[in-house]
C-alpha cells in the first residue's frame, strides 16, 4: 500500500477521533449539532478517499449517504425539532466535563492498545483504521451514557455509527456496507421522528405525559 | 420424496413478507386475524417440510442445518399457535376501546415482518445477513411495544430503541472483525462472510481479531438476549406491549438472539488459539440467573415478573453452553426449545388474566382459580413447569445441566442451584397469591381460547416424561457440532 494513501487516511480517521471528543464538551444544542455536522463530513471523506483508495466505487454512496443524510438533512431536521420543542439551549451532562473527557482520553488509548495488540498480522491500512474506529465507537456510548436528553443521545448514537461506518469503510473488500449504511440510515430517521411525533425530551424518565395525551386526543 | 421440486426455504420467506404486505393494505382488522392465522399455519407446514425435504447444499445466503432446523419448525409453531391466542386477545381489545381498527392494521403487518425478520436470521448463511434481520426483528418490536401509546409504553420502546441501537452497532462491529478476521485466508468478498466457508476455514481465521470479534458479538446480541447487565429493555418490553408480543419475544426472539451467539461460538470452537468462549458464558449466565432470581421477589406487575424469568433463564441456556461439554450443551437446546414453549404458554394465560382483571398488577389479581379456574389452574400448571417442577420438560434440562458439570465445577453449580432455588421460591410466592385466596375484582367469566396454551403445556409435559428418539437423536447430533 502506497505510504501517501495511508497517511491520508490515517489523518482523516484520526480527525474523526478527534472530532468525537470535541462531541463531548459541548454543551450548547446547536454548538453540539454543528460539531456534529463537522463529524458527518470527516467521515465521509474518510470513506470517499478509502473508496478512492482500495478503488471501490460504491464506497462513494455511503460517502454520498454521510454527507447528504447526516451532515445535512439530520442536522437541519434536528435544529427545527429542538426549535420546535422548545429544548433547553444547554445541556446537561452527567458527571461535568472534567471526568467525562479523562474518561474519553482514556476510552481512546483503551481502543488503541486492544487493537494494536490484536492485529499484529493484519495490514496497517485496516488496523489503524480499526484502532480510531473503535475509540469513536467507545466515545460514541461515552456520550450516550453522559447525557440524558434525547437529542443529544442521538447525536452520541450517530457519532458512534460512524465509527461503525469507518470500521466497515476500511475493512477492505467488505460486501454489504452501501446496504448497511442505508439501514443505519432508516434506522436514524426512525429515531428522530420518533422523538418529534412523541416529543421525547430526556430517556427514562421525563416523557411529557401531557403532550402525549394531547397527541393522543388529536388522533381519535 | 427424494427430487422433490420445490425449495421451501425460499417459500419460507415469501410467505411472511407477502403476507405482511398484503395485511399492511387490509382494512378487515377479522379478516386479518384470519389471514394471519392462515399465514403462520402456511408457515408451520413448509417448516415441517424442511424435515422432510432432502436437504440442499448451503446456498449464497441461506442454509438450512442440524442446528437452525429445529428453531425453523419452533419459531413457525410458535408463531402460529401465538396468532391464534392474537386472534382472540386483539378482539378483546378491540372491544375495550385500547386498538383501534387502524392500529391493527400495522399490528397483523408488523406481526408477519417479525416472523420474517426471525426466519432470515435463522436462515442466513451470511453474518452481514444475519445481522441485518436481526436487527430488523428488532426494531419491529420496538414499534409493536410503542403500539398502545401509552407514556409508559412509549418510555419502555424508547429504552428499548436505545439500548437495541447500540446492541445492534456492537454487533456490526463484531460481525466487521469477523470479516477482517477471515479476509486474509477465506478471501476477499461475500465469501468471508457466509457461514459454510467461515466454518471450514475455522482453524485458519486471526485468532485474536476472532477472539475481540466474538466479544463485540456477545455484548450486541447479549443484549438482545437479556443478559446482565444488558437486560434493562427486556421486562419494560415485555410489560408495555401487547401480551402476544410479549409471547413472541420471550419465545422466540430471544431464542434467535442467543442462536446468533451459539453460532459465533461454534466458529470460535473450531479454531485452537482463541480464547475460550466457557468462562465468559459462565459467568454471564450466573450473574443473570442470580441477579434475575432476586428480582422477581418485588414485582408487582405480571407481565414484568416472569419478564424476569425469562431472564433467569436466558441465563441457564447461556450457563449450559458455557460448560460446553456435550451433555450440557444437549441440555442448553433442549431448555430453548422447552421454555419458548412454556414461557409463550405462560404469556398466553397472562394476556387472558390481565384482561380478565382489566389490570396487569399483581395486587388487583387474587382467587383465579375460584374466579377463572381455567386461567387460574393454567397460570399454576405454566408457572410450576418453568421453574422446573417434574413431570414438566424444564426439570429434565435443568437436571442435566446440574449434572453435566457438578463433578467438574461443584462450587458453580452450588450457586447455580442456589439461583434457581430462590427463583423457584419467587415464583412460587407471587403465583400462589394470584391462583389462590378469595377472588377480588372483576369476576365476570372471559372468552378464552384455550387450544393453544394446552398444546404447549401437553408438549412440555411430554417432553419430561418421554423424549421421543427422533428428537433425542437430532439434539444430541446437534450438541456435538457445538462441542
């Protein structure tokens, strides 16, 4: 494998990193969704520069489906539902930010010592690749778990697919990823309607009751 | 018999999705119950021609095995007998006001898509495959748990939506290093990712890389299956949906989310140098059998108790095949197979009581075998043959799995007994209130459609007291191809 090729996606797949622990200190919505839409792009030309790469054109529609679906339409959808909503401005974490990002640092040197020790034989293309897609993944579920409104567990939950999408990008040869990324992608826009057809501000434990039978009533 | 023309496994699949999409466009919500009953008894005989049929060589995407075959013909029997109880609990429904006509419409179609979504999963002779129908399982579910829209019900589906999504990324992530595991000696392309080739390369796969892979898998369809501490979805689920959900996931899907696991666990098994799948499947089992056993002391909802039963024994079956030993492992299929049927069984005298008693707490349930001798003895017979009470199947497996490792691990099997000891006495504590005492409530007597919930029971009953050979024969077969 040519040295430039690799070095270039390793700086794309290590900005994505990068760009999920700036995910975690926000605490502003919008500032959230904009980290967010940053998150969408880099991974999509992550994927587009490794469909260019490994020279597998369909790699290019699931680049096409992270910038199209989740660096446009997902953030736009969102930013009328907290509009709409009426969502806080700020978000609450759980623990501060301190703690979250020791945590987050160290989630990421887990993920490169699990990997790099488990893939000495694999090539360096697609073990790199699945080092910084496992600390997306595992600062993906940091972020689930450290937050409890709803959309900003959506936001944890598509950082984290994202990594998934990398992971699958780089393992070369790989069938089924353009298919995979479209379910993801039906998977997402389920859970973003769901929270707006039922208004799910936070998970577990404050659904608003009221607006739900006020929903409810409109349908009879 | 022998050049039979038609392949079933294919008509096996069309049956579910064309039925799905034909009841999606059905205004007759009677008209559907009908047709879904049709469907899954259409179902239920192609599963049954799959004995018969000399069996094909494993295709590009499906296959058809010693170990899915049995889980075909259960989940299509199941599936059939529960959309007869369906039948009758949505007229009930229906009548009460809580689904409306349009609401069922979506119910019968979701009904069939899950049936789809569970036969490509047990079908697929490809991981991505598999993974994309269980997550389509899944997610049907998930709406079908959201279906009373109902706050509770709502918060139980989005718990459910949240904690299957990042199951469901686990897993794709397990299902990738499996891939990259098999890339450098299976080959590039589909090839790496079927079944067939994975299993006759198995000794030549990246240990390691495989090692991590069947971590991810066990953590993403572990928690499909409940297992602690992923099972925080599983009793909201079961308690906020309709109770032949509730009656196909306990049954069934959990089923097919641990048969992923089996399988992944079989492709561990067929290479030396990873690590040993026994002593994770132990301890996770364990701890959910205890930890479950503890919880079912506070319930206060029906549905949620034996939810949490369902737990514990998801537990077991894990537990069984992390001793791995043949008898074991002959113990863990057949304790699938038997408590998918009692534990449907159970759900189906559940769904009648709760809408007997017009309420699922345990508090408003007293006297049901004075009141509805019918439910009340059914709730009894169901509840003394989960916890394994002889002559029920239950106690068969769950004896073979303690004897298959006391000689072995005494010290485990002591805590496991102790496990199902306090589940067993948990039960018993909340049962017996239920089925006896002086009837309080509603009293009016219900329409009840009692075939189904006899069939199961008749079926575990014979499974305790003769095995026929046949069966014998094909788990043992089985238990050896998982080693």
């Amino acid at each position: 494998m040519n040295s430039f090729y690799f070095d270039v996606a390793h700086l794309l797949s290590g900005s994505l990193v990068l760009a999920s622990l700036m995910l975690l200190y926000q605490d502003r919505v919008y500032a959230l969704l904009h980290v967010f839409t940053l998150h969408a792009l880099v991974l999509s030309l992550s994927v587009a520069w490794q469909a260019f790469a490994q020279d597998a054109p369909h790699l290019y529609i699931t680049a096409a489906i992270a910038l199209v679906f989740k660096a446009i339409l997902i953030p736009v959808a969102l930013r009328r539902i907290v509009a709409q909503l009426r969502i806080h401005q700020i978000l609450e974490t759980v623990g501060g930010i301190g703690p979250t990002m020791l945590a987050g640092i160290s989630l990421v040197a887990l993920s490169l010592v699990v990997t790099l020790r488990t893939t000495p034989a694999g090539d360096r293309f697609s073990r790199e690749d699945l080092a910084f897609a496992l600390a997306v993944i595992l600062l993906g579920m940091l972020m689930i778990v450290t937050r409890r409104n709803a959309i900003s567990q959506v936001i944890g939950f598509m950082s984290l697919e994202n990594g998934l999408m990398l992971a699958a990008a780089g393992a070369k040869g790989m069938p089924l990823v353009v298919e995979i990324s479209v379910a993801f992608a039906v998977l997402i826009a389920f859970i973003v309607i769901g929270i707006f057809l039922f208004r799910i501000r936070e998970r577990f434990d404050t659904v608003d009751i009221l607006v739900v039978d006020r929903f409810r009533g409109e349908r009879r | 018999m022998n050049h039979f023309p038609f392949d079933p496994t294919l008509w096996l699949l069309v049956i579910p999705a064309a039925s799905a999409l034909f009841l999606a466009f059905l205004r007759d919500w009677r008209l559907a119950a009908r047709i879904n009953v049709l469907a899954c008894f259409l179902s239920f005989c192609l599963s049954l021609s799959l004995l018969a049929v000399p069996r094909a060589e494993p295709g590009r995407y499906l296959m058809v095995d010693d170990l899915n075959i049995v889980f075909l013909v259960l989940n299509a029997f199941v599936g059939f007998t529960t959309s007869l109880f369906s039948a009758g609990y949505i007229q009930h429904e229906v009548e009460i006001g809580r689904l409306t006509p349009r609401l069922l419409r979506f119910y019968h179609a979701m009904y069939q898509f899950l049936l789809f979504g569970m036969t490509l999963a047990l079908l697929a002779n490809n991981i991505g495959v598999l993974w994309a129908s269980v997550e389509t399982a899944t997610l049907t579910t998930v709406l079908m748990v959201g279906i009373y829209r109902t706050a509770e019900a709502i918060e139980a589906s989005w718990k459910y939506m949240m904690l299957s999504s990042v199951a469901i990324a686990l897993a794709l992530f397990g299902t990738t290093l499996t891939y990259v595991a098999a890339r450098q000696t299976v080959g590039e392309g589909a090839e790496a990712m079927r079944w067939s080739s994975l299993f006759t390369h198995a000794a030549t796969l990246d240990p390691p890389l495989l090692s991590l892979a069947f971590l991810f898998v066990l953590l993403g369809y572990g928690t499909k299956v409940g297992l602690f501490p992923l099972h925080a979805w599983l009793p909201d689920a079961h308690a906020e949906g309709p109770t032949p959900i509730s009656a196909v996931l306990s049954g069934l899907l959990l089923n097919v989310a641990l048969y992923s696991v089996i399988r992944f666990k079989m492709l561990l098994a067929g290479n030396p140098h990873v690590l040993s799948p026994g002593p994770i499947l132990i301890t996770m089992g364990l701890a959910t059998v205890l930890f479950a056993a503890f919880m079912l002391y506070r319930r206060r909802d029906i549905k949620r108790l034996f939810g949490y039963s369902s737990i514990e024994h998801m537990g077991i079956i894990t537990f069984a095949f992390g001793l791995g030993n043949p008898l074991a492992n002959f113990a863990g299929l057949l304790h699938m197979a038997l408590h998918s049927l009692t534990k449907s069984g159970i759900f189906f005298m559940v769904g009648h009581i709760s809408q007997a008693k017009g309420s699922q707490k345990i508090a408003d349930i007293r006297g049901l075998t004075e009141s509805h001798p019918f439910l009340g003895w059914g709730l009894l017979a169901g509840t003394l043959a989960i916890i394994g009470m002889p002559p029920f199947g239950i106690f068969l497996s769950e004896f073979l799995i303690v004897s298959s490792g006391f000689s072995r691990h005494p010290w485990i099997i002591l805590l496991f007994l102790l496990g199902l000891l306090v589940a067993f006495s948990g039960l018993v504590l909340r049962v017996s209130g239920m089925a006896f005492g002086k009837p309080t409530g509603r009293q009016e007597p219900i329409h009840v459609i009692p075939l189904p919930f006899l069939i199961h029971i008749l079926a575990v009953v014979t499974a305790g007291i003769f095995l026929p050979h046949a069966v014998v024969g094909w788990f043992r077969q089985t238990a050896q191809l998982l080693r």
